[in-house]
C-alpha cells in the first residue's frame, strides 16, 4: 500500500505548489513540478523506505514476499534500492537529463522486479508483497506515469525553449 500513498503525497503535494505559485509556470514548469515530487516521493522515499525494511528486517520481508528467509540477497535488494533514494533526492539538486537518468534506471529495475514476480506468481507465490497492489501499482503502473511523465516534461522543455530545439 506504502507506494500508492508515496505517489498520492507527491501528486497531493505538486498540486499544492502549482496552485500556490506566485509566478506564471509554463506548461513545461507545471509538468516539472509534478515529475519533480514524483522522483522524490516515489524513487527518494519509497528507495530508502524499502532499503530500511530490506537491510532492516530482511526476514518479515521476505516473508511477505514470499522468499526464503536469511538470504544475503536480501542486503542486495535493499542497497539497490539505497542507491535509487539517494538518486531520487539528489534530483533536486541536479536537473535535466539527471532525471531522466534516474527515472529510466528506477524504470527498469521495478519492471524487472515485475517479471520476476509474475515468475514466482506462475510457480504459486501470491504472498502480499509479490502480487496485487505492490506489483500492479508499485512495479508497473507508478513508474509508468513516471516515465511518460518525463517524456513529457522533456518534450514540452523543448517546444517552450527554442534553443533545445537547435540540439
């Protein structure tokens, strides 16, 4: 449930701020804004909530998963996941194609994660954080919005700023 509420927090959030603007935002800073508290919310909180519970408390974790517990895997996972919080702030302070950066590897790492539950699902395992809410909406659906999210902020970048379009 944890990446549902991440991602309402940061849309909540976003709204706040766009409907609370001094200034006049562009379409493309309006867009921004949202993409901007998604990464943090989604990949900053949600990386280093799951780095706590995976480095943390491994075995209730892999039980809900639905893995063997005592695996050192579990360390893996939860640096992995570490590295995409760490990310996920550090776009705050670093724009442009460092989002993209951070979207696109986070992308790919939770659609992997994705597969490798529909894997497990085939073979029986539909423990809570293998199947339903977290692989629909935490491992496919959120990074997708994500992802088309920063295409478009990207692409409307470039049509409100001629000199991108020269690139």
């Amino acid at each position: 449930m944890f990446p549902v509420a991440f991602f309402a927090i940061g849309l909540i959030s976003a709204l706040i701020r766009v409907l609370t603007s001094k200034k006049q935002l562009s379409g493309a800073d309006k867009t921004g804004i949202f993409l901007l508290y998604l990464i943090v919310m989604c990949i900053g909180v949600e990386g280093l909530f799951a780095f706590s519970g995976h480095a943390f408390e491994p075995n209730i974790i892999a039980e809900q998963i639905g893995w063997p517990t005592g695996s050192p895997f579990q360390f893996e996972i939860a640096i992995a996941n570490l590295s995409y919080g760490i990310l996920g702030f550090l776009c705050i302070k670093f724009r442009g194609m460092f989002w993209a950066a951070t979207v696109i590897g986070n992308s790919i790492f939770l659609w992997g994660a994705a597969y490798g539950h529909f894997v497990q699902m085939a073979k029986g395992d539909t423990s809570p954080y293998n199947s339903g809410i977290f692989l629909y909406a935490g491992d496919i659906v959120i990074p997708l919005i994500i992802f088309i999210l920063m295409i478009l902020y990207f692409s409307k970048k470039k049509s409100e700023d001629p000199k991108l379009s020269q690139n």
